[in-house]
C-alpha cells in the first residue's frame, strides 16, 4: 500500500467487500474495519514502506474469527519524518483501540520487518 493520503480509507472499502463476500459474522465487521485503518496508518506513519495487509477468517463451530496482519518494512520512521499529508499530532490512540478491540493481538519483528496483528472472534 502506498504512503499516500487516502489510501487507508480505500482499502477499508475493499475489506468491507471481502468480508462480505467471505460472509463474516456483522458483529465484528465494523470493529475490524477500525483495526485495519489503525494497523495500517501505524504502518504508514510510523515504519517504513512497503505496508502489506492480510486477512484471514476462519468459521468454526459457529464461532468465527478474523486474523488482520500488517506488515511493514521497519525501522521505525525519525520522529517528523512522516509521509506528505499526514499529520503525525493527529494520531497516537491506535494501538489502544486495537487491544480494546481485539481479543488476541501481538506483533512478530522478523528479518523482513514488523508484523501487527490483531484477531477479532465472533460468538
């Protein structure tokens, strides 16, 4: 996903339509797209490009849960180094509204960069 003002919000339309098409539970829908814009704009304000989403929804036993991963290139950004048209005042509640919001979150740092991930599960 490209560092570019707008992009998190057009995504957040395509993953609406995925997970409507993967029929995932209406409960968690709109609590993963909230995870996604906050995991992604992490990415994009905080890391180094290339931002890279993954979703997974696994149903079982009438429960289902969503696996929402981004992954950047690290290292951190220098602190007002951000990306045109973001203002990095404006943000700094991310990862509080993904642990509200998730039921298991964590992030894996790898030779490829950092992975935030986030599950949301749906009784």
């Amino acid at each position: 996903m490209p560092p570019a003002p707008g992009a998190v919000s057009g995504v957040r339309r395509r993953v609406r339509a995925i997970l409507d098409l993967w029929n995932v539970s209406p409960q968690i829908v709109e609590d993963s797209l909230l995870v996604v814009s906050e995991l992604l704009t992490n990415a994009i304000v905080h890391a180094l490009p290339p931002a890279v989403l993954r979703l997974a929804w696994v149903s079982d036993d009438g429960l289902g849960t969503l696996r929402v991963e981004v992954t950047d290139a690290g290292p951190v950004r220098p602190r007002g180094q951000s990306p045109e048209g973001i203002d990095p005042d404006e943000h700094g509640r991310g990862e509080q509204i993904v642990h509200a919001l998730a039921t298991r979150h964590g992030i894996h740092v790898h030779s490829g960069g950092v992975t935030r991930w986030a599950d949301l599960v749906a009784a």
